[in-house]
C-alpha cells in the first residue's frame, strides 16, 4: 500500500498537522491554529461572520464551525480526513 505524495511546499508543520489528522485513533489534541494553517497551505480559507470558515480544497468545499477551546472534535477530524483525502492527501 502506498501512500499519496506529500505536496513539496508543505513545511514540517504542516506534514505533523497531516500526520495527526490521519492517526488511528482520532487524536482529541489537534490545534485549531494549525489545521487553519494547513488548510490555508493547500487550498482556500475563507473566514465569515459568526466563526464560519468556507474552505476549498481542489474541487472539495466545506464550510467548518471554529471550535471555541481551541482544539478540533473528532467529528471535525473526521470531516477534514474525508475533504483531504478526496484532494489526493494523506498520511506520510
């Protein structure tokens, strides 16, 4: 089994960000400032009113809800697995 590349221009941040959206299981510590970051490394962030984030990946659009504490839920780990999966990323 071989794993999609990993795009060049992404630093070693953003490689550990990927590296944790991608662990088994769910990891509960992922930092909001750094998925931000990720996401605005590989595709298009927009920030809306009320805490809505519009982001686009390739063909993949998802609007995502800023989590208050600072830290992603597993059900928003799961839909950023889902959204960077479909743009041809994953684990290392």
């Amino acid at each position: 089994m071989t794993s999609p590349p990993q795009p060049e221009h992404l630093n070693n941040r953003h490689r550990d960000t990927l590296q944790q959206i991608f662990r088994h299981p769910v990891s509960h510590n992922i930092e909001w400032r750094a998925v931000l970051s990720l996401l605005e490394a590989v595709g298009t962030v927009t920030v809306r009113h009320g805490g809505k984030v519009d982001v686009t990946i390739g063909s993949q659009r998802e609007f995502l809800d800023a989590p208050a504490e600072g830290t992603v839920d597993a059900q928003m780990v799961m839909d950023l697995r889902r959204m960077l999966s479909s743009a041809g990323y994953g684990p290392a």
